[in-house]
C-alpha cells in the first residue's frame, strides 16, 4: 500500500509525505497498544505461529552464510533436527 501510495504522488506530483508519515506513525502507536495488551495465550499463539522466523532464517540472512557449517548428530548417531549448531 504504501509503495502504491508514493508512486501514486510522484506520478501526479502532489506531495503525501505529512499523510504518509502521520498513517505510519498512527500504524505504529496501534501495534504498541495492540502487542502491550495481550493475553498470555495470544502470546503463546504468536510464539508458535508457523511463519514466524526460525534460526535457520536468520542463519541463512548472515553476510558470510558460505562459511557456515551445520554440525548434526548427538554424537550416538541420532540427529534431532530442532536443535541447530554450526
């Protein structure tokens, strides 16, 4: 939406930064108020939501990501794929 937003204003040459910014920041007062006032159980929800980021997602967004190494095995020959190491 913003993106539609700005190119809409440089097509036309109007000028919608004061809208642009005062949306954003009535957007993000909004998420505070919404993410203070949570029941522990939407907490939990939020945790565990499935397209919430995972360390390999992060992993994978390092600089040097050629240099990473996964180490897997416990060391008995079983390899538990929700514990991440390198």
């Amino acid at each position: 939406m913003d993106t539609i937003v700005r190119r809409m204003a440089d097509e036309t040459g109007l000028d919608f930064s004061h809208q642009i910014s005062s949306l954003e920041s009535k957007c993000s007062r909004a998420l505070k108020d919404l993410y203070t006032h949570l029941t522990p159980f939407q907490c939990l929800t939020i945790a565990r939501h499935p397209n919430r980021p995972t360390v390999l997602d992060h992993i994978l967004n390092i600089k040097d990501k050629d240099k990473w190494v996964e180490l897997h095995g416990n060391g008995t020959g079983y390899n538990d794929p929700a514990i991440v190491t390198g």
